[in-house]
C-alpha cells in the first residue's frame, strides 16, 4: 500500500523520485508523460529514437500530436483528449 505523498520523508520522497526515473529511462519503450491538454511533459530517452525524431528537435512542452504525421495526428488526438 502507497502512502500519501505528504506522509513521507522529504529524503524517501526524493529517493522514490529517482528511482522511478532511473527505471523509466532504462526502459526501451516510448515513457511520455501529458498534461490534461495533451502538452508534452516528458520523454524517456528511448521515446525520439522510436519516433524517429532528431536529437536537438525542441519537443517539450509542444501538443503532443504535433509530433506525428497529419494521417496519424487525428488518432494520437483523440487518445489524448
């Protein structure tokens, strides 16, 4: 069972944090985390080689679907709204 965030530590809290980190960068699937209206917030390091998207491509903070092709921005859309 999880405790409250607000019950924890300041140092577990920390540590938990990178320890999430850790495991979600050292996976070889796309990790994206949106906002509520579909910003980018974050992308694991494994997300722009699978999207095939250029190493300095400025992607944070951007709507999501603009990151695909028009065919296929309709769909990402409307899994994110």
């Amino acid at each position: 069972m999880s405790m409250p965030s607000s019950t924890r530590a300041p140092a577990a809290s920390s540590q938990l944090g990178s320890l999430n980190t850790r495991i979600v960068e050292s996976v070889s699937d796309c990790v994206a985390i949106l906002a509520l209206d579909g910003q980018l917030l974050y992308l694991n390091s494994a997300g722009p080689k699978l999207m095939e998207l250029a190493a300095d491509s400025v992607i944070l903070n951007r709507p999501f679907a603009e990151l695909f092709e028009s065919d296929s921005k309709a769909a990402v859309q409307s899994g994110v709204v």
